[in-house]
C-alpha cells in the first residue's frame, strides 16, 4: 500500500518539477572559446579520450593537439660499461643491444626486441624521431648506401629497407669514393601506419647528397638528389658525427673540432652551413645543437672550464654569429659532488663534456664524464643525476629521447600524400649527378 502524507506529496512534487526540467545540452552546444580552455588543460591521454565526445570536441581537439610538442615517453640507448679515465679509449657501444627506459612509473615500457631474429643482429642505433627508430648495420662498407632497420616500438612494426638501384646516379663516378654519414627521418605520413619519409646523407666528391626513400605501407622507393652547390667539404668526413640532431624544424650533424654544423632544410632538401658562436668554435669547444625547454627554439649549449653556457639564435648588432648567450651556470661545486672525480682543473676538462641537449625538452643536458658516468644536469634546479641502469651500466652515447608519434591519425590535418609539403620540382631530375 502506497504511502500516503506530506513527504509523500513532497516526493511527488520534486518528481513532477524533475520532469519538467529541460535537458541537458548536448556535448557539442559548448562554445568552442569554453572548450579550448577546457581541453587545453589536459594531457594528451585525456585530449585524445575528449577527442572522441563528437565532431565539435575532435575539431578542438585537433586543433590544440597540432600545437602541442609529441608526448615524450623516455629514453633509447645502448648500455655500455663505465670505461677507464683517460687517455684509455672508450668501450663501444654496439656491446649491448639497445634498451629503452621510461621518464617515469606511468609511462608506457615498451620493447626494443631489435634482434629478435639473426638477420638483424648487428644493427645499431643511429636516429629516433617521429616515433621510428632508424638502425644500421655497425660493421658496413663506407661507400655503399645501407639497408636501414626501421622499427616502430609503439606499434611493434618493422621494415628493412633496401638499399638504393645501382642506376640511381647514372654514370656514377662517386661509387668508391663515397663516405656514408648517416640517415634521418625527413616526415611521417600517419602515426597508425608505416609510411614515412627518411634521408640518407652522403659525401660525394666534397659534395654533399641526400638520398631520400619514402616508404608507403612497406612498400620503399629511392632516389637520388643532385650533389649540393652550395656547400663544398673541404675536411676529411670521417671528423662527421654519424647521427643527426632535430632542432627548429632543421636537421643538423655536427663536426668534431669545427666551429660549424651542416644543416639540412627537410622541406626544400638544401643543406648549408651554421656557425657556432666564434667564442666556443674558436676554440675548438665542444658544443650541441639542440632546443631551448620552454619555446623549442635553436640554441647551442657547451659545459667548457666547468661552466656551463647556452646560447640562442638572435640576429642583432652585438650578436656572436647570431647568437645570444642567455645562461651561465658555474659547474664547479656540481662536479665536486661527483665521486672520485678528479679535483684540478687540467683533468677535469679531459674528462668531462657535453655529450647533448635533452630532446625530450625536460631543461636536462647530458654530461659524460670519462672514467666516472654519464649524468644529467637540470639547468634550472641544477641538480645531478648518475644516469646508470638497474645492472650497473651507464647509458651508452648518445641518449635518444623517444616522442610518441604525434598527432595521432584522426587528429592530424588532412594531407593527400603524407609529404612534408616540401617543393615538388625536387621530384624532376632526381637522377642528375
């Protein structure tokens, strides 16, 4: 028998007023100024999850996700074992296969099983970008263009990539005296799939060349571009650093004891020359190209005389080669934390250096200390850190930072080929020497 009385008149009155109620607007009624404050606010999980509400909220989605750096997951080396201090050379670091280490507890661990079958022992690491890792046979002839290793760790595909067509450069007299330097990702086309564009640079003749494949679903295709113009070899390749630096939107390798890196534009294919600021290349000091933390913008950090320099790029009157020095960070009482380093000044600058940049835009530079570990150096906090791994290795050189391939596919802008918008006249005349 119903209930009868005040509270059961009440409860039917709040039913009755609930009912008239109108109901709630629907996701996509959000004005779209509301939704980007919202949705700028989240981490590119929970953007990704916002993304899939409706077309309103992808739209918004997209929008922010195209302005925002790739997610950075963690680190891609080759361990190696701490070697004695100087003069005694360092180990290599083809010794141990590569490992992959994640910035922290919630990141994804992902695996790195590069030689899982016996035609791809051998293989070494020499790029990580845009979610792929690009590995070469350590022990290659230095003349021929390689066959590359690409893995994708996230979506666990592979692909080996044959080496160009002997008729590629027609007529080619550069054949023996060519020197591989190394291999670069140029774009990717959709982060779900295997299609990307990569770079292969060789020196020809005191000339620079890229070799570009691009690779549709598996499927690779070469070609050769004409030998630079514009820039002339004039030392021996083997003072090249083998792997590649993305800073700004360019590709760069630097040079051992040069006061320049050569750049690689990867929308026209032009290379050029950057000078250093003259008072590290001067010098002979050893710098890195890389991007500052808080924008992404090119600078160039050095650790000389236990100091610690970055520089950026800034065209103005009183300019060092068009940089400006933003920060000096005294390293002194840093390394004197560092155990059985040694004190005077002399061994010191033997043993330490800059090693890198940070890619992943944490405010972190690598230092290598010879004989003693690698560590990281946090230019705000200044704090050290030995970078070792759980067996008591140190990580290897260099210390690739892996970025999640980003945007993800539903959220990128619309392109008919996946290229990188660069000049389509590069695809006439592939084939001049």
């Amino acid at each position: 028998m119903a209930a009868k009385g005040k509270g059961g008149r009440r409860d039917g009155a709040l039913a009755s007023s609930a009912a008239s109620l109108p109901a709630p607007p629907p996701a996509f009624a959000v004005p779209d100024d509301v939704l980007r404050f919202l949705l700028e606010r989240l981490s590119p999980a929970e953007l990704v999850r916002a993304a899939l509400v409706c077309r309103g909220w992808q739209r918004v989605a997209s929008y922010l996700a195209a302005a925002r750096p790739p997610p950075h997951l963690g680190y891609i080396f080759h361990p190696c074992d701490t070697p004695p201090p100087p003069p005694i050379e360092e180990t290599s670091r083809g010794n141990y296969p590569a490992v992959f280490v994640p910035v922290d507890a919630a990141a994804p661990r992902l695996s790195l099983h590069f030689a899982a079958a016996d035609a791809y022992r051998g293989f070494g690491i020499y790029e990580v970008h845009h979610g792929l890792v690009l590995l070469l046979l350590f022990s290659r002839p230095e003349a021929l263009v390689p066959r590359i290793l690409v893995r994708d760790p996230a979506s666990r595909r592979r692909a080996l990539l044959p080496s160009p067509p002997r008729d590629a450069v027609p007529d080619d007299k550069w054949r023996r005296d060519r020197k591989v330097i190394g291999v670069a990702v140029l774009s990717r086309a959709h982060p779900s799939r295997l299609s990307f564009e990569a770079v292969c640079l060789t020196i020809d003749a005191a000339r620079p060349r890229a070799w570009v494949a691009s690779v549709r679903d598996g499927a690779c295709t070469w070609r050769a571009l004409p030998r630079s113009r514009n820039v002339k070899i004039n030392f021996d390749p083997k003072w090249f650093e083998h792997r590649c630096v993305h800073a700004a939107g360019d590709i760069y390798w630097h040079i051992c004891n040069s006061g320049r890196a050569l750049k690689l534009d990867p929308r026209t294919l032009e290379f050029s020359f950057l000078l250093a600021p003259a008072q590290l290349g001067d010098s002979y000091a050893k710098y890195r190209i890389g991007e500052t933390p808080e924008d992404g913008s090119l600078c160039i950090g050095s650790a000389e005389d236990e100091e610690f320099q970055l520089w950026v790029r800034e065209e103005a009157d009183h300019s060092d080669n068009g940089w400006m020095m933003v920060r000096r960070v005294s390293l002194h009482s840093v390394y004197n934390s560092v155990p059985r380093l040694p004190m005077d000044s002399v061994s010191r600058l033997i043993s330490t250096w800059l090693s890198d940049i940070d890619a992943g835009r944490t405010g972190k530079v690598f230092i290598k200390m010879q004989g003693y570990g690698r560590y990281s150096f946090h230019m705000d906090t200044r704090k050290l850190e030995r970078l070792e791994t759980d067996d008591g290795k140190e990580y290897g050189n260099p210390i690739y930072a892996y970025c999640l391939a980003w945007p993800p596919a539903f959220l990128a802008p619309k392109d008919v080929d996946g290229l990188s918008g660069r000049k389509r006249t590069l695809e006439k005349g592939h084939r001049c020497p």
